[in-house]
C-alpha cells in the first residue's frame, strides 16, 4: 500500500469514528434511546390521596417535584367513593399514599394497599377525634351511608389543617430528604395561610348564638371556633321531605337558629321554606372535593367571609363560593 492510500484510509478511519462519536451522543440525549418523556417524569415523588385538601397540601409543598392523583370524579363525597381495582391498583403503585384518618374513605379499610406508603395525617391528634353516634340516611348518587362514630371533616380546624399539613411536609422530606429545603419553606408558606384563617374565624365569631348546620359535617368546625351549632340532615340539590320539615321545627323549639350553613348553594325551594321559618342560608363548603372555582384557600376565605356576616363582621376577604343566601 502506497503512503497516500494509507493517509486516505486513515482519513476515512478517522471520519467514521467521529461519526460514531456524534451518533452515540445524539443516541444518549435521544428519547429513543430509553431517556422516554415518562422516565424522565418518573423523578416525580408519585402521590395519591383520599381528598382534596390533602391534594392541596401535597401539591402546595411539593411542587413540581410530585405528582399528585386524586381520582374521586367530581360531583361525588370522597368520603363514600368506591373505586375501581384499576384506581385501587394506581394507590398501591403510589410512592405515598395520603390518607386523612378518622374512618375518612372507608374503601381503605377493605382494600389491601402497602402499610410503608400510607401516611395517615391525623394520626397526630387520634385523641382529639370527635365521636358521635351513627345515623344512616340516604341521598345523592352515594344512595345509602352511614356518618359513622367519628367525625372526619378534620380540617374545618386549620390548627388541625395545620398538623395534616405537618404530616404532609414530613412524609414527602422522609422519601426524598434532597427536597427538604424548599419543601419546608413552602410548609411554612402554608402554615402562615392556615393560621391567618384559624386567627380570623376566632375573632369572626363573636357570640354563642345558635346556628344550624345543613348536615353533620361542622363538628370541628363548630369546636374549634365555639360555634353553637346544631346539624340536620338535608341536602343542598334535594328538597326535604315532610318529616325532615317536622323534626326541624321541634329543633328549633330547643335551639332557635336563624341561619344554616350549607355545604353547597341549596335550592331555591328550600331556601324559601326556611326563610318561611325565620332561617336563613349561608355557603361553608367543607371541599372534601375539588372545588368549581379556585383552590383551598379560596374557598375557605369565602367561607370565613360567610360566616362572618352571621355574627354582624365584615371580614373582606376573596370570595369564590356563592355569597349568603337569602331572599328579599
């Protein structure tokens, strides 16, 4: 082989090698090389929870560095939701599973999900659950249910809001200790918000007078804040059978209110047989669900700013569910 074959072959040598180089490299950075959209998201602390305000807690503090599921459609109690095995099979595939406690969700109990991934947020205050007896009623698409012994809307006491938050923020810096710093500065974020709402709603509520709840979802509402409150059972989209209008007026006897809270704007046709009663309707949306309009802490701004007009206080906050109700 003459010296300028040989330079011609190394030429071509050396041009075959960088283009393997640049193909390796285009190859690494390439999705089709295994770097899929879905591996790269699976950095993502994968998070399922039973109810919305733990899916607000979750995503407030975590950020973009989680993914939180929370799969009750809208429209439905996640209280009483049923899932599927395939949303059953999702939990369980979870990294942390969130759960709200107090016999929240029943379906958890029957379910066989993975005791290292639940995290239960109330297990905190276990003492400080409210106990009642159970009354079984039927409504809605749910048919059928029973309020069981213990009281579950927990985090209608934001300082109880405030410690599932707690929880929350631990859980997710004992799975990825790398996050802890910014996950517990937005925790502290949080933190002010929840207080700023526990500090208005105790200075809102100025007196002991009586008030009704639309159903028994205000219990730790009702104690933290030192609200006088009595609860029936009737539903925002029905209207109350004549026995329910006959054991409301023998409360009434006993415990003469003049507003109800409701857990969703109730219809018209109620509206005018309790004002026919001298009770008025007002909107506190427990947001066990996701709500129509705005986050967490839009509804529950509005929902302070409701019940403060109870008690004579203009509290001016932001205002996402509908205002009082009443008719002129």
């Amino acid at each position: 082989m003459s010296p300028n074959q040989m330079m011609k072959r190394l030429e071509l040598w050396a041009a075959l090698a960088i283009i393997g180089l640049l193909t390796a490299c285009q190859q690494a950075a390439s999705p089709e090389a295994g770097n899929t959209p879905k591996q790269q998201g699976s950095t993502k602390l994968q998070i399922h929870v039973v109810n919305y305000p733990l899916q607000y807690f979750a995503q407030r503090i975590g950020g973009d560095q989680v993914r939180v599921e929370f799969p009750v459609p809208s429209g439905l109690d996640p209280a009483l939701f049923s899932p599927s095995p395939e949303i059953v099979s999702a939990y369980q595939d979870a990294d942390l599973i969130l759960l709200n406690g107090a016999d929240y969700a029943e379906w958890v109990s029957r379910a066989t999900l993975p005791g290292s991934k639940m995290i239960n947020t109330s297990q905190p205050f276990q003492d400080e659950y409210i106990l009642e007896n159970a009354v079984t009623h039927s409504h809605g698409p749910e048919g059928d249910h029973s309020h069981g012994q213990i009281a579950f809307t927990t985090w209608l006491d934001f300082t109880l809001a405030l410690k599932q938050a707690r929880q929350v923020f631990q859980a997710l810096a004992t799975a990825r200790p790398e996050g802890e710093p910014i996950w517990r500065q937005r925790f502290e974020d949080l933190e002010r918000d929840l207080l700023e709402l526990d500090s208005t709603l105790n200075r809102a509520v100025t007196d002991t007078r009586p008030i009704l709840g639309s159903h028994p979802v205000y219990q730790y509402l009702a104690r933290r804040y030192q609200i006088n409150l009595r609860s029936v059972h009737f539903e925002p989209g029905e209207y109350p059978d004549a026995k329910s209008w006959r054991e409301l007026k023998q409360l009434l006897e006993q415990h003469p209110a003049k507003w109800m809270l409701w857990e969703d704007q109730p219809l018209e046709r109620t509206v005018a047989t309790l004002e026919q009663l001298g009770v008025r309707s007002l909107v506190f949306n427990p947001c066990g669900n996701t709500p129509k309009q705005g986050d967490f802490l839009d509804v529950m701004h509005s929902n302070v700013n409701n019940l403060g007009k109870v008690f004579g206080q203009n509290l001016s906050q932001p205002q996402v569910q509908p205002a009082v109700s009443t008719r002129q």
